[in-house]
C-alpha cells in the first residue's frame, strides 16, 4: 500500500512513515516502522457502506479484519431472531483473531455501522508474522483474555442481574475505565439495550429513574455525569 492510497506523516527523522490501519492496532503498533510498513503491504482495504456486511454467520474465519475508519457492530442473532450485541469496533479495534489459530466458520455478523475502511490480512500471513515477531502472540493473547472476561461479565449479568444492576454496573465501569465522572455512552441507547439484554424503552426509563433518584445527570441522549457512584454500585 503506497502514501498517495493512505495518509502519510513524518517522523522526527524527516523521514515518512505510513500512519495505515495497521499502526493503530494494539497487536502491531509496538512493532518498528519497517514491520508495519511490511504488515501494510500484506493488508487490502475495502470501503463499506452503512449496512454492510464485512462478514456473516457461517462465513469463513479466514482473515484479520482491523477497523481503519468507521464503526462496525459485532453482534449474534437468537433462535428468535433478535440481536445480541456482543461489541462495536472503533478505528484500531479487529475481529477474526481466532483465524490465527484456528480454521473455522463466524459465528456472529459483522456490519458497518457508518461508512467505514476496513483492513484484512490473511491467515497464512499473519501466521508468518507470528513467526517472524512472536511477541505479537502475547499482544493477541492479551486481547483475548480482556475479550474473555468482557464476555464472561456480560453473560453472567444477563443471566443473574436486574436490568437496573447492569445497567449501573455499566455506568459505573464506563466512569471507572475514563477515571471521570463525566462519561459519554460509546453507543446508542438501542444498541446499549442490545449489548445489556433489555429494550431502549427500557434503558431510558430507568436512566431517568437514576436521575430522579439523584444518583446521575443527563445531557442530550449520550452525555451522563455520575453523582452518586455509591448508589450505582448498590443497586439490585
């Protein structure tokens, strides 16, 4: 991938270094610039519209997807029909890390929520990247291991918790991860109401709930300033 395809930007040296999708993810971006410039050269980018599908249920796991711009909800359907958002992916978050090990089939969708550039790289080559700079491997399993828990989490709290518990517990985790006060929902209400397992109509009654109570203040539909975290923290 040449600079006139990405934007380009120099470094101390004078010299220019490709700033590509691949710079920005946590499992490259503490490789030299030669290794990224290499990692680049083995990416295609492809451009999708909102609503777009980068990948389905089913499809192959054969590649490294790496969000350039944009945002892309990952999610799972119920026998039902309804979706399960399982996590949104901003520029520098990837998907289909378990093709690094593995062969296998998706088992949730990909969609873009805006218009947005996508990286892949495929299987075969990333595995000679392992091989080539093996502490990519611990960066992977690290992001693995948060992915694990994240998952854990929301699953157990879905299944043992009120919607007014994870709902709380959100809040208070998004404030505990800015170390603020002041938080900004990284996700629309409906896809909040996905990701907890309840409806919107249900996530914007109680945040009105937790505001009457004192506990929280909103402005528009994404800014919250919490001002009891003890009281969130104690809801049942």
């Amino acid at each position: 991938m040449s600079c006139e395809q990405h934007t380009c930007a120099p470094d101390n040296n004078g010299a220019h270094i490709a700033t590509l999708c691949v710079a920005k993810v946590p499992i490259f971006n503490h490789l030299p610039p030669s290794a990224l410039t290499a990692i680049a050269d083995m990416a295609d980018m492809r451009t999708f519209e909102r609503g777009q599908f980068i990948h389905r249920a089913g499809d192959a796991s054969d590649k490294l997807f790496i969000v350039h711009r944009g945002a892309v909800k990952v999610y799972r359907l119920s026998d039902t029909g309804k979706e399960q958002l399982v996590r949104i992916l901003k520029p520098g978050d990837f998907a289909g890390e378990l093709a690094l090990f593995t062969a296998s089939a998706h088992d949730s969708w990909a969609e873009a929520m805006q218009v947005s550039e996508v990286c892949t790289i495929y299987q075969h080559d990333v595995r000679e990247l392992l091989l080539k700079y093996p502490d990519i491997s611990l960066h992977v399993l690290a992001e693995l291991s948060r992915r694990l828990d994240t998952s854990e989490k929301q699953t157990t709290a879905i299944a043992t918790a009120s919607i007014n518990a994870r709902l709380a517990q959100y809040l208070a985790d998004l404030s505990e991860a800015a170390n603020s006060a002041s938080i900004s929902l990284p996700m629309s209400r409906r896809h909040l109401a996905s990701f907890l397992g309840t409806t919107p109509e249900t996530v914007s009654r109680r945040l009105g709930e937790f505001e009457e109570a004192g506990w929280i203040s909103q402005t528009g539909q994404r800014n919250i300033t919490i001002l009891d975290l003890d009281a969130l923290l104690l809801v049942e």
